[in-house]
C-alpha cells in the first residue's frame, strides 16, 4: 500500500511517500481502507520531533490522527463492525498511522460515519471535536444557562466547541480575528470578541468556564474572567499554577483528548441531526507537506 512515513524528525520535506505492507489485523481492531484523512497541529508537532519525549513513537513512522474509510476487515473480537461499514476514528495518538490507504483502528477508537458527510469532511471530526467535547463536558462540566469563554473560537477545536455549547445550551463567547467575525455568529456564537482590537476581558466577566487553547499571555488574562469555582480547561501545557487559582478561587485543568468511539457515536448523531457540522478544506494525499507547512501557521 501507499503511506506517508517518516524516518526521522524534522521539517515536512522528512514526510515520504512510499510503498509499505499492508497492517495485519488484530483481535480487537478494524482494517480500514482510509478515504480521507485530516491534519491537526498535533502532526507536525509530532513530526517535529516537538513531542517526542512525551508521544514516544518508534520510527519510521506512519503519521496521522484522524482518518475516514471503509471497514476491510474485522478482528476475531471485536463486535459492532462489520465489512463494508463506513466509519471514522481518532487513533491513539502514541500509535498514528492515518495516512496511508489501510489502518488498523482498535475497535474502541471506531463510530460508524454519520450519514450525512462524505469522508473528507467526516475525517476533520474526529480529533478536534472530540477535544472540545471532552474539554467542555468530561472535565468542565459545562450545562446550559452558564456562560463559557472560548480561545480561538475559529480554529478546529475551536468551531466545535462553539457549536456543542450552544447545543448544550451555554452562552457563547468566542475569540478570533476580525475576518472569522461573521464566521463565529454563524455557528452560533451569542458573543464574539476581536481580539486584534478589543481585550476581551471587557466583553467576558463573570464566566463558569474558559478554553484555553492558546495557553501563555492569554491563560494568564482569563484568570480574573471566571467566577468563583469557575474553571479553566486547556488543551496545553503547563499545568495551571497552584497559588494562581488560589488567588482567584477557580479551578484549572490541562487535558489531552483521547479516543472514544462512544463519544464519537454522539457527536456523529448531532452532525446528522444538523447540531454540528465541520468546515474543511481538502488537498490531495500527496500536498501532505505543504498542508503541514500550513498547518504551522497556527491560522489554518
């Protein structure tokens, strides 16, 4: 089969396109035919070498998160997936392996498709969304009526969670630039903030929740947004500083999303019933280097 692999970190031109065996499938994972795969920041960083002592991964590598497809085989264990069923995962992201045509998916990282998308746009879900989900409800426990600040309201984690608040019915307020405006209000945003030209702590007092997915100057400004017992979730390092939410009597998490195809189940059935959709761009398998170069950006 054909799969993007790298042989050792550093820069996107690291990425090879090659010929590699197909994987062989184990008792509890699915054979996928990949159909479309997505690229998250996480990628890069991996590639990079960035993440290495914390995603220790074997080299060559196989990047990739995210993926789309159709099912090939199935494990002597599993049950649930049959051959022929379209579905989408996020893989462990100490294992990778989305881009190239076939994918071993451990069982419990699966959700069949939702309907309604086509896989290039259902293998930008996976990853972000399940981000935001769990960034939002395992760990903040966000309910209606409360008020949730969110960082980078544009971004890929960012537009799910603007949506998925307001589906669980939270006041929205979303950060982004002044082009990505209009963006936010369309997702459903009640609030959006420019934060090119106006702090947003003068348009976000008072809030249960902040999601930070920025990190550095901007988690250090949120602080004094929240309410008492308020909490701050981010998607980043480092872990909120002890004598910080004493000082303000709140709550901080840092998180890492992990897979669950459970969850992924739910936020497949909110797509099909028009609660959620994901806004994608899509570029043939072998752009995959100058996607990441896009990717670095930080404002794809």
């Amino acid at each position: 089969m054909k799969a993007i692999r790298l042989h050792a970190y550093g820069g996107a031109e690291n990425l090879v396109l090659e010929e590699v065996p197909t994987p062989a499938v184990q008792p509890d994972e699915l054979l996928v035919r990949v159909h479309a795969a997505g690229i998250n920041p996480v990628d890069w960083k991996v590639r990079a070498g960035l993440l290495a002592d914390f995603l220790p991964h074997q080299l060559p590598l196989i990047p990739g998160y995210d993926l789309s497809g159709v099912v090939e085989d199935v494990g002597a264990e599993v049950r649930g997936f049959s051959k022929g069923d379209a579905v989408f995962a996020f893989l462990d992201l100490t294992r990778g392996g989305a881009y190239a045509e076939y994918a071993t998916v451990k069982a419990a990282e699966a959700a069949l498709k939702p309907e309604t998308l086509g896989h290039a746009q259902a293998a930008a879900v996976p990853l972000a969304a399940l981000t935001a989900w769990q960034a939002l409800f395992d760990v903040a426990g966000l309910q209606a009526g409360q008020q949730v600040l969110i960082h980078a309201a544009a971004g890929g984690v960012g537009h799910f969670a603007v949506q998925l608040a307001r589906w669980v019915g939270a006041h929205v307020i979303g950060t982004a630039s002044a082009t990505n405006q209009q963006f936010l209000r369309e997702l459903g945003a009640h609030e959006t903030v420019d934060y090119t030209s106006v702090p947003f702590e003068e348009a976000a007092r008072e809030v249960e929740v902040v999601l930070d997915l920025i990190e550095g100057e901007i988690r250090e400004r949120s602080w004094p947004v929240l309410k008492r017992g308020g909490i701050l979730v981010s998607t980043l390092p480092p872990e909120p500083d002890p004598k910080t939410l004493q000082q303000f009597g709140v709550r901080g998490e840092t998180m890492l999303v992990q897979p669950n195809g459970s969850e992924l189940g739910e936020i497949a059935q909110l797509i099909d019933g028009k609660e959620l959709k994901p806004v994608v761009t899509t570029y043939p398998f072998q752009e995959v280097r100058r996607v990441h170069q896009m990717s670095e950006t930080g404002h794809t």
